[in-house]
C-alpha cells in the first residue's frame, strides 16, 4: 500500500511523508527525522484529525526522543504502529474542550460533565476522549508532557476533577569529567631502603623519586557524562547545561603518553624512569634515570653506563665516556657519547670527542672540530664540522672542511678539502682546502651478482625456445601428410559451413576422422609440449628482464651534484656490494683511509676547477 495515502474526513490532503497508514493502523517511519516526523503530527492536528487509539508512550519518544527507551522488540523495526487510524475531530466535538491554565511549568485542567447541542433536542451528555483530548492540547500549545495515565482515568471515570495533564520536563546536568588515580607508585616514600640481608639503609630513602616500569597505568580519566535534555510543554527543546571536560594532556608530562583502552583512557608510563609533578602545573612527568646539571667528569659521575634517557645540562670531559640511549647534552663534549638507539642531540660543540650511534640521528647545533660521528642507521645534521670523520645514512652539513664523509647521501652547501663517498652527493660549493684535495667518490654498485642470474636463466630460455621448435617442427610433419591436411582443410570448411555434406558423404567424412584419428591426437600432445615450452620460455625472459629492471634502478641511485667549483675537484667511482652491509658501515680509520687513499687504476669520472658537475650512470638501451 503507498504511503502517500490521504487523510480521513475532516484532515484533508496528503498523509505526510514521515507518516504510513496501513490496513492495521498508522505508523511512524523510523527512517524520519524526529523533526519531520513532529512536523507530520503538527500537520495532522492542526488539519482537523486526532489519533484514534493512540499510544502516547511511543507518540512522545518518537517525535520529541524523550521518554523510556522502546522495548527491544520495537527498536529495531522500520515502522512502529503509535494508533489505530486517523479519526476527523469535528468542531462542534472541539467545543466540548475548555482552555487549561498553565502555571509554573505545569498545565492543570478542570475536568467536568460536558453537553453537546443536538438540534431540536436539549443538550445532551457527552463524553470526553483521549485522543481529542491530545489534539486539542496541541492547537493549545501543549505538545509535551501530557500524562496519559491520568487523564485517561479521569476521562474513564467520568469524575468531577482539577488535575495536572502535563508538566514540563527540566533538564536533567550531566556530571563533570575527573581525573582518578590507579597506581600507588606515584606517590614517593621516605621510609628507608630495606637491603638484601634485611638489614635497613639509613641513607637512602624506599622510594625517594617515584619509579615507574613502561606501560603502567597512572591516572584514568572519568569521562564526562552528558546531561539530559528537558522538554517545555510547548516542545521547546531545553537543553542542559554542558558538563565540564578536562584532558589528560592536561596533567600528561615528558615521558608519558595517553592510551585508549575498553575501560577509558588512561596516562600511562612511556618509559621507565623516575615519576615527578610539577608543582605549579601538576604535570606527571617521567625522566631518565640521571638528569645531571654537573656534568660529567672524573669528579662528579665517571664514565655513565645508562639504562634509559640522559640528559646533561653541563659538560662532558675528555676521556669520559655516556652510554645510553635518547642522549642529549647541552654543554660541551671533550670525550666520547654513544648511544644504542633513538637521538643524539648536542645542543653546543663537539671537540676531539665522538658522537656513535647505533640506531637513530646525530644532531650538532654547534661546531665538531676533530671528532668522530657515525650511526649505522641514521641522519648526521651538522652546522658545521672540521677535521672530522662522519658516516651515517645520511649526512647534511652546512659547512665542512679537511673532513672525510661516508653515506648512502651527503648534502652539503659548502665543502672544502674533504673526501667524500656517497650513492648521492649534492654540493653547492666544492675546492680544495691548503694541502687538502678535494675528493668526491660516487658509490657504484657491483652488478656482478645480477648478471650471474641473468646469465644462469639464459640456458632456460634457450632450451624452452629449442624445446618449442621441435614441436613445431613434429607437428608440421603430421600436418603436412596428404590425408591428414585434406582431412583438416575439408573438416575446417565443414565447420565453417563452407561445404555442407550430403547423407551419402557423412560415412565417407567419418571414416577419413577415423584414418587421420591417431595423427590427430600426437598433433594434440605435441600441440600441449609446444605450449607448455612457449610458457617456459616468456617465464624465464621476463625473469631476466625483472632482474634487468632491478640492476638499472639500483645504479640509477649513484649520482653527483656540484653546482660551483672553487678549485680542481676529482670524482672517482667506487663500488660497493649492494647485498651486503651499509657501503658506510667502517670503523673510522678504515673509513678515513678509503676515501683518502684513491684505488690504484680507479677511472677519474672528472677531474677540473670548472663546474658544474652533474653526473649520473649511463643507462643502457
């Protein structure tokens, strides 16, 4: 049945959209907004109709969402039945309802016997019902709240009664969002240290500074839980007052992170390390195990052998030694920093000391003079460097001078007197600096490996190619005997209705396949080797051709860029094995000989004090 259905006497015009009449009664569609949907009802009353057998529950929740929720079995269906039919609400039935008195957010009604007129007839009794009732109130104004219950029983009863038909519906606050503990390892203990032999240390406190393992919870945040809304009896949305949220990033420090888990969100642990707050800001944070600000000295620390992160705000001597991990120092280095991962940062200079990293960046904001500085995985961010030897993934250098450089990438704006070796180099300005050439080296790979691959699949495409020409060569023999080639033309001109053969001729046919049959199935055989060779073949070139792609994108990377020459500069190449480690992974006096110390018979790529120099690999057709 169409939903567009029209309205019983008295309502006129189309049932709206939001609303569906069926043989069994009207229905909301679910699919509606509630907006539509209060349209839809605002429609049907004020066109002269009311909802016969009307369940004002669902009436209510459907249009204004307010309410106890549906049952289950209600919720999930399409369309959900709130009255039998659309019934017309006569005038002269309207009259038999009087106005209500609204006070303080409550609508009372004055509930009595009511008489209609009857032409020629003295008044007689009527009686009031439900749904006139709600239709009424609505070209009244009430449109919320109406309590059903009541008004139903006095309605039934028939008494003589002053009650309150609908009440306004307030709002109801939402609760705050909190911030609660769940670990007890937050808070410090003074108590003294218990050592192994029971006995206690007086000198030291149990649990001084906080310490904490990674990933342990430390504060849960209580989510803040919304108000809700209330409901004036005109349908005036009242909404409540929005509850107050706080973030964890609020009370989040260094060395912790906010995680999602089922049960909320919680601030926990990123490191192991010592738990502070601070006392203005009441951030959670978890340091390294030492955050010194005496630097490090024979005096002070000795050599450091850390666990976690380090941090020094002093300097670092000669002949001492940082072991860790994240290490960042914010004085001067004289002695040696390495780090088995994560960053190096040296925020001033590093002087005949060395900066080693196993795993992560090496970053220096000042001047390294006489230094070393390598990581086998990484990036080398240097302002400017001096009488240094430096390797890493990549290495980027404002100026650099009398310093031997080794990297997949150099990137450089001034070079002078340097060796350097790299699968790339990008150089604004390159010379030579006193005594000191200035070399470049281009990292080429040795292919020797991929040309031993191709050339071992070379056989396998020559036997398939063999393999198929004999089968060709067997199957054109078959094919050339005179009954076998009359048979296939003949059968080829049958199939395509070329010729089309009498009663008498089909014997004839027939027995020529049957002579032909046994050359016909070795043609078959031999017909499947020949493919089976032909796929052979395509397989093992593409294979080769793979392999040729590989070879020709991996030398395609070796490259050098010198944009301005300051005096004679010299590139050469030099090979490396692309299968095995870093081409920069050397300790640094072999690095320092390699690039130093040209090969004998090495090809000089260019050699000149004019520029530029823009050199990349040939590529072969």
């Amino acid at each position: 049945m169409s939903n567009a259905t029209t309205l019983n006497a008295g309502a006129g015009g189309e049932l709206p959209a939001a609303l569906v009449k069926r043989d069994d009664g009207i229905y909301f569609d679910v699919a509606a907004t509630p907006a539509a949907r209060l349209a839809a009802v605002g429609q049907v009353f004020l066109g002269g109709a009311c909802f016969a057998g009307l369940h004002y529950a669902i009436f209510s929740k459907m249009i204004y969402d307010a309410g106890p929720d549906l049952p289950p079995a209600l919720a999930g269906r399409p369309l959900l039945r709130f009255a039998d039919r659309i019934a017309p609400f006569e005038p002269a039935r309207r009259q038999l309802y009087k106005n209500v008195k609204v006070i303080g957010g409550e609508a009372e009604y004055y509930f009595e016997q009511v008489f209609v007129d009857v032409p020629g007839l003295p008044p007689q009794p009527a009686r009031l019902t439900f749904d006139e009732f709600v239709a009424d109130m609505w070209a009244k104004g009430i449109r919320f709240g109406i309590d059903a219950p009541a008004v139903r029983d006095v309605i039934a009863t028939g008494r003589v009664a002053r009650i309150t038909v609908a009440r306004r519906l307030n709002a109801m606050p939402g609760r705050d969002a909190a911030i609660v503990e769940v670990s007890r390892d937050i808070h410090r203990s003074n108590a003294p240290r218990e050592k192994s032999d029971g006995r206690l240390d007086l000198q030291t406190f149990q649990n001084r500074f906080p310490q904490v393992k990674p990933h342990v919870k430390l504060l849960r945040k209580v989510p803040p839980v919304p108000g809700v809304r209330g409901f004036e009896m005109s349908g005036k949305v009242i909404e409540p007052p929005a509850p107050r949220d706080l973030e964890l990033t609020s009370v989040a420090g260094a060395g912790t992170v906010i995680e999602h888990f089922r049960d909320g969100e919680y601030l926990v642990s990123a490191v192991e390390g010592f738990i502070s707050v601070d006392p203005k800001t009441r951030r959670i944070s978890i340091g390294p195990k030492i955050i010194s600000r005496e630097g490090v000295s024979a005096r002070t620390t000795g050599n450091l052998q850390l666990t976690g992160e380090y941090e020094e705000f002093g300097a670092v001597q000669e002949q001492r030694r940082v072991e860790g991990g994240n290490i960042t120092i914010h004085g001067d280095v004289y002695g040696s920093i390495e780090s088995r991962g994560g960053d190096i940062s040296l925020h001033r200079n590093l002087m005949g000391g060395a900066a080693l990293n196993a795993d992560g960046a090496i970053r220096v904001r000042g001047v390294a003079s006489g230094a070393v500085l390598q990581t086998r995985k990484g990036e080398v961010a240097l302002t400017r460097a001096e009488n240094c030897v430096i390797s890493g993934t990549r290495v980027v250098i404002g100026e650099a001078s009398n310093c031997e450089i080794m990297a997949d990438e150099v990137v450089i704006k001034i070079a002078e007197g340097c060796a350097i070796a790299a699968r790339r180099i990008d150089i604004v300005h390159a010379g030579p600096r006193k005594q000191s050439e200035m070399l470049l080296y281009v990292l080429v790979p040795d292919t020797t490996s991929y040309d031993k691959r191709s050339a071992a699949l070379l056989p396998r495409v020559e036997a398939a190619r063999r393999e198929a020409a004999r089968c060709q060569t067997e199957m054109d023999a078959i094919t050339s005997q005179a009954d076998v080639r009359n048979y296939l033309t003949l059968a080829t001109r049958v199939r395509k209705r070329e010729v089309v053969l009498s009663p008498e001729q089909e014997p004839l046919f027939h027995r020529m396949a049957t002579a032909v049959g046994p050359a016909l199935r070795a043609v078959g055989r031999i017909s499947l080797a020949l493919k089976a060779a032909q796929a052979q073949e395509t397989q093992a070139r593409a294979e080769v051709a793979q392999i040729d792609s590989d070879k020709r994108a991996l030398i395609g990377q070796s490259q050098c860029a010198v944009q301005l020459l300051t005096g004679d500069v010299q590139l050469r190449p030099m090979t490396y094995a692309p299968a095995g480690a870093a081409p920069y992974d050397y300790p640094a006096r072999e690095l320092k000989a390699r690039v130093r110390t040209p090969a004998v018979g090495a090809a000089v790529l260019f050699s000149g004090s004019a520029g530029p120099v823009h050199w990349a690999p040939p590529q072969d057709d």
